[in-house]
C-alpha cells in the first residue's frame, strides 16, 4: 500500500514552506518572505503517531493571473490537488480572509478531496484572535484550526486532523534498489524540460526564463531497467552572476 500523499495549498506567503519544513523536519524547501518563492511541487515524506506519509509543498495560488510564472504554479498546485488523499489549505489570520481564500476554497470543494484549514501566524493559540472566526465563513465541514508554522505549536492538532482521513494502515513493501540520478547544469540548458520528458508530466516548471527552479525536485521514474530518482536541481551560475537574495 503506497503512503497517503497530503499537499499544503493556499495563497502565497501564508507560511506554506515553514509548515512543510517543520512537518519533515529539514529545510527542504526555500523559505522567505517575498511570495512566489516555492514554484514547483517539492516533496518530502513525514511522520506522525507511527503512520508515514508524502507530504507536498506548493507554490502560493493566486487565483486570477495572467503571469506565466504565476498560471505554472498555480497549475502545479492543482496537479498536487487531483494527487492528494488529504489537503491542508493554509490560511493567514495576519491578513484575514481574503477574497483569494474565498476562491481557493470554491477549488477545493470541486475536488471533493478531504480538506483541513489551518489558520497560521497564530501566536495566540489557547486564546485566538477574533480574526480566527472568520475562516468559518469558508464553509467546510471541519472547524479550522490554530497554528503557528515557525515554532509548531497547533500542529499536532492539524496532523491528528489529518490522520483522522487516512485509510486503515496495511503492510506495505520497501522501496528498495532506487538510483538516484541528479540533473545539473546552467541555467536554461534545459535541465527542467529533460526531468519532464522522463516523466511524461509537467513536474517541474518550464520556462525560458532563468532560475524558474528554485528547489531541488525529485521526481521517481520506473520502467523495465528499474526504479530512477531524478533529481532535478537550480542552474548553476557563477558566484558574482548571483543578485537574487533567494
């Protein structure tokens, strides 16, 4: 039985990132405080109360774009939606409810996939703002629930949330005889566009402008030679070509 796949969604800067890292317990994912920093899907796999399962962070959606950036990370976000067993949808209670939130919940609902809220930037968790009751106007069926991505607090409460989804665990076999394969080079060689092909889906970003990848992506590949673990990683640039913070 594969592990159950949960992918954090919701508008840019909500603190997507911060959760994910905390949640598998390492930085995987590119974490600042200038949206649109996550692009593709990253993936990482955490635990909670014994049970495994695939965790995927997402670019931030922005619900009406004409941006090329911008429409590719929010089709990565829905490519990560139709893949999951469970969706955390992130929210802000430092901005409120937002018309984009309003919309991002209308997608979730066509998904008909489980959906669990979690308010983040909620540093008063036994004690909630008043902002915090507005996320009940988004209508799900579960109550949302208070977090704090940067020091963790509420998040057990969103995992059991989670898990409460999650199919009756099975014994399953282990992945073995996996070759990982990193894909490096500069920038704009192509790098994205040869990871796609193996796969036969847009798993990362393509763009012709350089630096579209941001993370590294793995993206596991199986045919008759075996099981593949590609990796496809930033362009390479020389140290003084770099002026991006990121």
């Amino acid at each position: 039985m594969s592990k159950p796949v949960v992918a954090i969604v919701g508008r840019p800067n909500v603190g997507k990132s911060t959760l994910f890292n905390k949640l598998i317990g390492e930085r995987r994912s590119i974490v600042e405080d200038t949206p649109g920093v996550t692009r593709d899907r990253i993936y990482g796999e955490a635990e909670w109360r014994g049970r495994r399962f695939i965790l995927v962070d997402t670019g931030g959606i922005e619900p009406k774009t004409d941006d090329v950036i911008l429409s590719q990370m929010r089709l990565q976000a829905e490519v990560a939606i139709a893949s999951a067993d469970v969706i955390i949808f992130l929210c802000d209670i430092r901005s409120g409810l937002l018309a984009d939130d309003r919309e991002i919940a209308v997608m979730l609902k066509k998904s008909r996939k489980p959906v669990v809220i979690g308010v983040n930037k909620s540093d008063r968790i036994g004690d909630v703002a008043p902002e915090f009751y507005e996320f009940y106007e988004l209508g799900f069926d579960e109550d949302p629930i208070a977090l704090s991505s940067l020091h963790g607090s509420g998040s057990g409460d969103l995992l059991d949330r989670v898990l409460a989804y999650f199919p009756e665990e099975e014994a399953s076999e282990v992945e073995e005889g996996v070759v990982s394969v990193a894909v490096i080079g500069k920038p704009n060689a192509g790098k994205s566009s040869i990871v796609n092909r193996l796969a036969g889906a847009e798993r990362s970003i393509v763009s012709d402008i350089p630096g579209t990848t941001r993370d590294a992506i793995d993206t596991l590949i199986e045919n008759e030679e075996g099981k593949f673990n590609f990796i496809d990683t930033a362009g390479i640039r020389r140290q003084s070509a770099i002026e991006d913070s990121v």
